[in-house]
C-alpha cells in the first residue's frame, strides 16, 4: 500500500475576542505585585488566533479613564474598540457576546470571573467555541472547566509600563 500525502487543513474560523479589562489589569497587578504592568496584545492575539481570523476586538473597562493610548492602537492595529462600562464589564461584555454568537465560529473571553459560567454554556449551547485567555492562578476553576480551551497569560504576554 502506497502512503497517500494529504493537504494541509485549512482553519477557517472567524474569532471574536472579548476583553474584561478590569478583570485582566487586577489579575495582572495581583500577578506581578505591580500596577504598571501591562498586556502586550501584538504578542497575544496572534496566539490566541493562530491560523484563524479576527473578527473583531472589544475591550470593556469599567470607569471613564480607559487609555487612549491602548484605544488607537487597538483601533490602528485591530480595528477594535473601547467600551467604557458604568459599572462592571460582566453585563455588558455578555450582551455582546449574546449578540456575536451568530456572528462568529469562536469567541475569546479574556477574564478569569467566574461571573462569565452561566455566558459560556449559552455560548456553547448556541454552537459557539468558547476560549478563556486569563492569568492561570486568578481563573476560577469553575470557569476553566466549562470552557472549550484555556490560554493562560504569561510574563511573556506583558510589559511594564514606564512613562
């Protein structure tokens, strides 16, 4: 029998990547015991999307004073963009996920809160792949159980900001 060579599977998956920024930005500072330290997303997203395409990114911060340094560069770089939240990111960051579901092949919730449980099976129930990107040590346990894939967030992932 002669080895039959095969082509290389194609992804082709359309992504969506959620970020609750006060959940992150805590998780680091709790991470590293520093407030400066940063989330380096040139280095992150292309991990976290692999052969797969970006549909979009939306980072929901809590409060007013969302960087606006971070706001162009994820608009230059990703055409994303900032949601400030009156309170918590959670309800918020859930509406869109609710309403990117029929929209994409996989959504990336980058947020360890056990708050996103009862969001990621309603994901999953409508056929969505549902993957947590999030500081291993601050991840609910309850959370990394429910859902598809877990991208932990390393050292390697961030930067201390100096200016």
């Amino acid at each position: 029998m002669s080895k039959v060579t095969l082509p290389p599977v194609r992804i082709s998956q359309s992504v969506a990547i959620l970020v609750d920024g006060n959940n992150i930005e805590i998780s680091l500072h709790n991470l590293f015991s520093k407030n400066n330290i940063m989330l380096n997303y040139d280095t992150l997203i292309p991990r976290l999307l692999g052969e797969r395409g970006l549909n979009r990114i939306i980072y929901f911060r809590e409060g007013s004073s969302i960087s606006s340094k971070l706001a162009q560069r994820l608009r230059k770089n990703y055409h994303g963009s900032v949601v400030p939240c009156y309170k918590g990111a959670d309800i918020p960051l859930s509406i869109k996920a609710t309403q990117l579901a029929h929209k994409v092949d996989a959504i990336v919730i980058l947020s360890g809160d056990a708050d996103y449980v009862e969001l990621v099976r309603h994901l999953k129930s409508e056929g969505v792949r549902v993957e947590i990107a999030a500081v291993e040590k601050t991840t609910a346990a309850v959370l990394l159980e429910e859902a598809d894939y877990f991208t932990p967030i390393t050292k390697e992932d961030c930067f201390e900001y100096t200016g």
